[in-house]
C-alpha cells in the first residue's frame, strides 16, 4: 500500500499550503516528492511562526512530510538547466507561483509541456487563469471574502466569518491531485500530459455551489444559521443544562423519535409540526418549545437516550474532545513521522484496510541536491 505510487516523481514548486498539501498527498502515496525551492530562506511555511523542529515552524512540517528538498535559483542559467533536467525526469509538476512567474521563466504549462510531451503540469492560482484577476495574488481569507464564503458562516447577526479551516487552500490542492492522477491514467493510453489549472477561487465557489445554485436557479439565498440547516428542522445545535448537542432530523419519522423521546408524542399531529416542510415554516415556534425542553438535562443523558431511540445526534466537541474519543483513536488518523518526536494527521483514506503513513519527516533545506546532481546550497 506505502507504494501505490512507487517510480511517480513529483517536482513541487510549492509555498505556503495549496501547492505543499498537494505535494503532501502525493508523498503519502509513495510518490518521490522533490520540492524545489529558494536557496535563501526556502519555503515561506519554514518561517511561519516559531520554530518546532530543526529550525522550522509546525506548518511546514505538517505539509512537506516525506519530500525531498533541492535548494535551486531559478532566476540563474545554471538554476533553469538543472530544473529543466529535472522535468524531464518528471511525471507531475504542481507549484502554486505567483502569477506571471512561471511566463517570465519560461516554465509555463504549455512551454514546458512543449518542451516535456509527458509531463502532467499542475497550476495552482488565487483568483484562476482567466479573466481581469487572473495575475492578482491572494490568500485563504481574501478568496472566502471574495468568493461570498464568508458571507454563508455564522448566525443572521452575525458578521461575514471565515471558516476555520483552510478549505480553499487545501481544497485546490486535492482538486490538482485528482485532476493529475486523471491525467497520468489518459497518459498510460496515449504517452501525452497536460496542463491542470485550478485556483482557490474556483474552489470556494464549488464549496458554495449548493447555495449559488439555490440563488441562480431560485433566487434567493437560504438564512444563516450557526448550525442549522436551511432544509430540514430540528437539524442544528442546541444548549442542554451543561454541554451542547447537535440534533439532525433528516425526515419526519426521525422527528417522531425526537418528539416521543422529549415526551411531546403531539407534535407530530400538530398540523405545525407534522412534516418537515410544516416545520420550515413554523420553525420559531417549534423552537421555542424544544429549547427548553432540552436544558432540563444535561448532555450526556440526551445523547443517551436519543442514540437508544436511533435520533441522529453528537456532541459538539472541541479539538481535544475530538481527538480524545474513542471513535477517532481508532481510526488511526494520528502518526508518528519516521524519524521524529512528533505524529502528524494522516490522510482520510484507506486502501485495502490500509491507511497511508507518512513516509519521512520534512526535509531541511537543500537536503537532498547532491542526490540530484546539484550543487549542494542547503
């Protein structure tokens, strides 16, 4: 399983997160992963907060496990003919360089797949490859304010908020990895790669798609809600006398359940409250029965007692909580990095009962260029 990708080399021209995380995949699927990056300082990631391990910060870590670092200057002569060496040696090549860098070297996809028919090349941008914003930089929470993501989090009061993780980041870098093992299959038929494009802006608006579709085939956009669901009720978090817990009452028989376990059987014959579509409209009123009702005891008796009687619920943990439960702690999510002090999230994916582990720790900079035949800078 820890080979399933065995004699795939990767160059990674990656900064930050988008591209890395993509890098990151690969190398957890036994890729060869050679991350090129700037004989002075490296990597940003390598420097985005304190120091964790070998100088570098936790960020940098966490996405460039199980790579290999090539220090090169691609600004030289002697720096493009070594990277250029490399492509050729290549199957994908996945960056996320500020726009209208990979022209001005002219290692842009269509030149270099020119150059290199087989190489798969990956190209990761803020705002995407066409039109007015197309050379502008960005960042996760300018494309979540850009894109109207944010606009869609929290509660009606609430102001626009950025979601906590880096989905528009992380999210572009599992898009080009989809789209580059797609393309290796085409190449095992034809000999031929190709040119990716994806962008954290085209992320975000596939992350809205459901509500964008809403607006553009419907006209209108759903409420807010911090928990809730714009298409079912019962359907977010609620207080209990302690702790709170998220209920889902996907359908109207699931809501029997609740109703019975509340000891409110009459719901479900209050024209209000029989079917979902009634609940819709009727939702303020609804609440403001139920809420009560369920401060009346403390969490873990609901949770108890709705698990029983097959009502869709959880705790609504914190990170610790999360990671503590015995749920996740089998899963296994949680490595050691070989050769570390430290573990790491693997990725959510298992192949034939396996999950991928990490295959080496991240590298210091310039580490491996004598294993490539270059200088060596790091």
């Amino acid at each position: 399983m820890q080979n399933i990708l065995a004699g795939v080399r990767v160059l990674e021209l990656g900064q930050v997160l988008a591209g890395p995380f993509a890098g990151a995949i690969f190398a957890d699927l036994g890729a060869e992963v050679v991350k090129l990056e700037r004989p002075a300082g490296g990597d940003d990631a390598r420097h985005m907060g304190p120091a964790f391990r070998h100088g570098d910060a936790l960020n940098f870590h966490i996405f460039n496990r199980g790579k290999k670092s090539v220090a090169i200057d691609l600004k030289s002569p002697e720096g493009l003919a070594d990277f250029e060496r490399l492509a050729a040696d290549s199957d994908i090549l996945v960056h996320n360089l500020r726009a209208g860098v990979p022209e001005s070297l002219g290692i842009d996809g269509p030149s270099l797949c020119a150059r290199h028919p087989r190489l798969i090349y990956c190209g990761i941008s803020a705002f995407g490859h066409a039109g007015p914003m197309a050379q502008r930089p960005g960042y996760e929470p300018l494309v979540q304010a850009f894109s109207g993501l944010s606009s869609l989090n929290g509660g009606p009061d609430d102001p626009p908020m950025r979601s906590g993780a880096s989905l528009c980041d992380q999210g572009t870098g599992m898009w080009a990895v989809i789209a580059a093992l797609a393309l290796l299959e085409r190449r095992h038929r034809t000999g031929r790669g190709g040119v990716v494009q994806a962008s954290l802006l085209e992320t975000a608006l596939v992350w809205n798609g459901q509500k964008a579709d809403a607006f553009v085939n419907q006209g209108r956009l759903p409420d807010r809600h911090r928990s809730g669901h714009p298409g079912f009720v019962p359907y977010e978090a609620f207080d209990t006398a302690d702790l709170p817990v998220l209920i889902c009452c996907g359908n109207d028989r699931l809501f029997a359940k609740l109703a019975q376990e509340l000891g409110r059987p009459g719901w479900v014959e209050d024209p209000r409250f029989a079917t979902n579509r009634s609940r819709l409209q009727n939702k303020a009123e609804l609440l403001a029965q139920l809420e009560p009702l369920l401060r009346e005891q403390p969490r873990a008796t609901w949770l108890e007692r709705f698990e029983a009687a097959g009502v869709p619920c959880a705790p609504v943990h914190t990170v610790p909580e999360a990671l503590a439960h015995p749920q996740v702690q089998a899963l296994g999510l949680l490595q050691p990095v070989p050769d570390e002090d430290f573990s790491l999230t693997a990725l959510p994916i298992t192949v034939d009962g396996e999950r991928p582990t990490h295959q080496g720790p991240a590298p210091r900079l310039g580490q491996h260029n004598p294993d490539y035949g270059l200088k060596n800078h790091g």
